[in-house]
C-alpha cells in the first residue's frame, strides 16, 4: 500500500513590516540581520563551490556508479571468485558447528526464466532481469545439496529499495509459494533435485547493488520434503522441523550469505583494478 502523502504546509502570509506592533526595527539590528544573511549566504555558496568543485578521485563512488558498475562488471568476474570451490562457514550449522561446503555444478548464465517459480518471477518482475548466475553445492557428508544464485537486475536504487522494503513488510521471503528453483546438474549428488525436494530457502533483495542473492536447500538422496521452512524460521531456537533438525536452513543461509560476501568482495576489487 503506498505511503500517504504528506498534507500540505499551512499557507503564511508576509510578515507584517517593521515587526510586531507595527514598531520599526533599530537600524543597528537591520544591519546586523543583514550581515549574518549575506555571511549565511556566503558559507552556502562556498560549500556549494566546493562540492562542485572539488571532484575528490578519493572519493567513494556514488549509488549510481555501483550500480552501473555491477551491472556491467559481473560477467568478467571469475567463476571460482563468485562461486569459490570451497566455502567455510565458521560456526555456521546448528548449535554453531562449522560447516564445508564443496561446488559441484555451475550452470550457464542464462535468462530468469527457469530460475524461479511463476509466482515468485512475479514478485521479483519490478527490478527485471538482466541475467542469472547459479551454482549447486554439496555439505561435507554429501547428505545435502544446495542452489545458490544471483539475480542482475535492471533495476535503479529507488527499484531495489521498493522491492527490499516490500520482501521485509509482507515476509514475501517466508512464503512456501515463493521459493526459488534447484539446479539439478546430472552425474552430481544433486541429480535427483527437483521442486519436491527443496526444504529451506534465503532470498535476499540488496539495496546497494542491483542484485538478489538466494539459496535453497534439500536432501542429496532425492526424498520429497511436505513441511519446507524459510531459513529464517528453521534455523531459530527450538524450530522442531525437517529442515531444522537436518540444518538444511543453516546450509540455505550459510552459503546464501557466503555468496552474498563475495560478490560484493568481487565487485569491489573489481572497480580497484579498472579505476
């Protein structure tokens, strides 16, 4: 629902000459408001010179130059920066155990079109698609398998910012209808996972990159998961479901947020090298 508009100022009329009563200021007083108006005036110009000015190349890049950047930049990212072989989670699993994670599959970029469910393709349609990187790894044990990926999106800040805000208000990243797809990569462990099989998922919609980051989890041997859970949820104190009790919501988030890291990392030594 958007925001109300703010009600308008109260009309004012001009001030009544020679203030209140009708009696005319002190000369000396006039002189002095006048000073400090032209002093006023006098430090906003200089400032307004100065951040005209001065142009400083030390200067962090603006909302709009990371964006374009990102947008443009991503492709030439190496596959093992945005999707490193191996990821640790330090403390990352339940009850704070460390995790390992091992990639075993990267797909094609390709479109959005298989990446995501109708429902949720609609939900995320607003900031577009400009291009759609997914890899599948597997835990230590090869008991589970996960699909991590990360949306480029066409979006400007002021999109990206209405969509996180829209994800957080409405928990659109709890729903059971909205979870991302698996890459199900043949010869893998992750060869038997479909829809059915997804159990815990992370969506997470950035406001400082035009990017949406996600993760879903499920079981390596193919069973079908009927209680899926949000890693949010499952990996709460006291969350008694499949995807707590195996830490398939830990795997969700852990990687999710893995990924999330280095991607940023990535473009950030990405605009070092090209400035």
């Amino acid at each position: 629902m958007p925001p109300r508009p703010l009600a308008p100022p109260r009309p004012t009329g001009p001030p009544a000459a020679g203030g209140p009563g009708g009696r005319r200021r002190a000369p000396s007083r006039t002189a002095a408001a006048a000073a400090c108006l032209v002093l006023g005036l006098g430090l906003l110009g200089g400032a307004a010179a100065g951040s005209w000015l001065g142009d400083d190349p030390d200067a962090p890049p603006s909302t709009a130059d990371t964006y374009a950047h990102a947008r443009s930049a991503w492709h030439s990212v190496p596959v093992a920066d945005l999707f490193p072989r191996t990821l640790r989670g330090k403390g990352a699993g339940p009850g704070g155990a460390d995790r390992v994670w091992t990639r075993i599959a990267v797909a094609p970029d390709s479109s959005c079109g298989g990446g995501f469910d109708p429902l949720l393709g609609k939900a995320l349609a607003p900031v577009g698609c400009e291009r759609l990187v997914r890899a599948t790894y597997t835990d230590a044990t090869s008991t589970s398998v996960t699909t991590v990926g990360v949306l480029i999106t066409t979006s400007g800040p002021a999109g990206m910012r209405a969509l996180h805000q829209r994800f957080v208000t409405e928990k659109l990243d709890e729903r059971t209808d909205l979870m991302p797809r698996t890459y199900a990569a043949k010869g893998t462990a992750a060869a038997g996972f479909g829809d059915d099989q997804r159990a815990s998922w992370r969506i997470r919609v950035l406001t400082d990159a035009p990017a949406v980051v996600y993760a879903v989890s499920g079981f390596a041997d193919g069973r079908k998961v009927t209680d899926p859970q949000s890693a949010g949820e499952a990996t709460q104190r006291g969350a008694t479901s499949a995807p707590a009790q195996s830490g398939l919501g830990n795997d969700a988030r852990g990687i999710a947020d893995a990924i999330e890291t280095g991607f940023r990392h990535a473009l950030s030594t990405s605009t070092e090298t090209t400035s």
